[in-house]
C-alpha cells in the first residue's frame, strides 16, 4: 500500500471515530446539555439525531420525566413528644435542564437528602393524631417546601406523599384504648338519643290516647289479634285501668 493510500485510511480512521463521538440521538423525553470548551450553551438540544463539534463540545443527557424518590424510614419525634418512624415517597421532574446540571452535582442524591432532612423537621411540627388523620396537610406542606428548595436546581416536585407511619407497640395499646372509648360513649349517647325520642314518642300517644279514649278500646283488641296469631292456649282478657280504679273509689266509699 502506498504512503497516498495509508494517510487516506489513516483520515478515514480518524473521521470515524469524530463522527461516532460527535453524533448522538437525543430520546423524546431528554434534552442535550452541551459545554462548548466549558461553556454551557443557552439552549439544550432537543429530541432527534443531534451532531456536536467533539471534542470542543461535551454532550450531557438529562431526563426530563417523572422521578420516582423513594424516601427510607426517617426517626422522628412528634409536636406532642411521640417517637415514630416515617417513610415516604416523593416525585419529581427536571423542568431546566441547563440548571439541574450546572446549579447542583447530582440533583437526584440532594433532592433525595433535601426530602429526608424535611421530611423530619415537618413531621416534627404536627401531633400524632394530626398525623394519622391529616395526612393530606403533612403532604401538601412537604410538598411545597421541597419545591421552594428545588426551584432554583430547575426541578419541580409535584407531589409528595407519606407512606407509613410505625407507631410504638405501648403506643398503638393507648391508642386502641382510646378508639374503644370513644366507641362507647358514641353508643351511649345513640342509646340515650332513642330513649329520649322514644319517651317524647309516648307522651304524644299518652295525649292523643287521653283526648279519644275509644282508641286505648282499640289497642287492646290490636293486642289481643297479635297474641292469637302465636296459636297459644292462654286466654287474655284486658281489662281497662280505669274500671279497676273505679271499683277501688266505691268499695273505699262503702269501708
């Protein structure tokens, strides 16, 4: 082969390996940081087949969909001094590319340490019980102090939820004991709501009753239909109060 043919492949060579590190597919969901000799360009490269000048050019993908943060179990001691361990989940998604790659090192490890330190500091604001039954309000409020933190990285938290809650055993009792209560002084006061209506029901059936005497005739012979559908053997015969305490007032006036 000769010198011509050797400088030939030898360009050949050296363009090949410009063009596979110069050319790249940037995915729908990514864009292309580039540094030009360690200068950021104002704009990153958008989807599709993407060629840069290497080596004066550096491309750097960055995805731009939803992460997924799984935040580990933090120690945390509530408002009202109620040790309890919480974990949760956070999601989030890179909005300026160009920020999250100059403004932070690796913004997936500090948004991950960012929620783990808030998500101490806010659970410790609120009680247990306000915990266990207000969870959106931890949540939206974990939400919006993540996002207030990021904003500057160019990320944006869309939502924040805690996961689980573990609660001492002494203090899982305590609460059982609490639930039980609480359901039986709502069972008492039910009780004493049908006694009180079922007692105001009476009196109005004790006046209409003291205003149409002929009607008590008439319950009593609704009574006497209700004991004979039993096909019992015993016979009742009701005999109307009143006639009973006549009898008394005469035979008192006879003594």
């Amino acid at each position: 082969m000769s010198v011509a043919g050797i400088v030939i492949a030898f360009c050949i060579f050296i363009f090949l390996i410009w063009f596979f590190n110069s050319v790249y597919v940037i995915k729908e969901w990514e864009r292309g940081v580039v540094l030009r000799l360690g200068r950021m360009l104002p704009e990153p490269k958008p989807a599709g087949l993407r060629i840069v000048v290497w080596p004066i050019d550096k491309l750097t993908r960055i995805s731009l969909r939803v992460e997924t943060l799984d935040v580990p179990p933090q120690d945390v001691i509530t408002r009202d001094n109620v040790s309890v361990k919480v974990n949760a989940v956070c999601y989030f998604r890179v909005l300026d590319a160009n920020l999250a790659l100059s403004q932070v090192q690796n913004y997936l490890y500090a948004t991950s340490q960012l929620a783990q330190t808030n998500l101490r500091s806010v659970v410790g604001q609120f009680e247990l019980d306000e915990i266990l039954s207000e969870r959106e309000k931890v949540n939206s409020k974990l939400q919006v102090i993540l996002d207030q933190d990021t904003e500057p990285w160019g990320i944006k938290v869309t939502k924040v939820e805690v996961k689980q809650v573990d609660i001492p055993e002494n203090m899982q009792r305590a609460i059982a004991r609490q639930a039980e209560a609480e359901r039986e002084r709502r069972a008492k006061v039910i009780h004493a709501d049908g006694e009180f209506e079922a007692s105001t029901k009476l009196a109005e059936a004790a006046g209409v009753l003291e205003k149409e005497p002929a009607a008590i005739q008439l319950r009593y012979l609704q009574t006497l239909v209700e004991i004979g559908v039993e096909k019992n053997t015993t016979i009742v015969f009701p005999l109307p109060i009143d006639i009973i305490s006549q009898w008394v007032t005469s035979n008192g006036g006879k003594k």
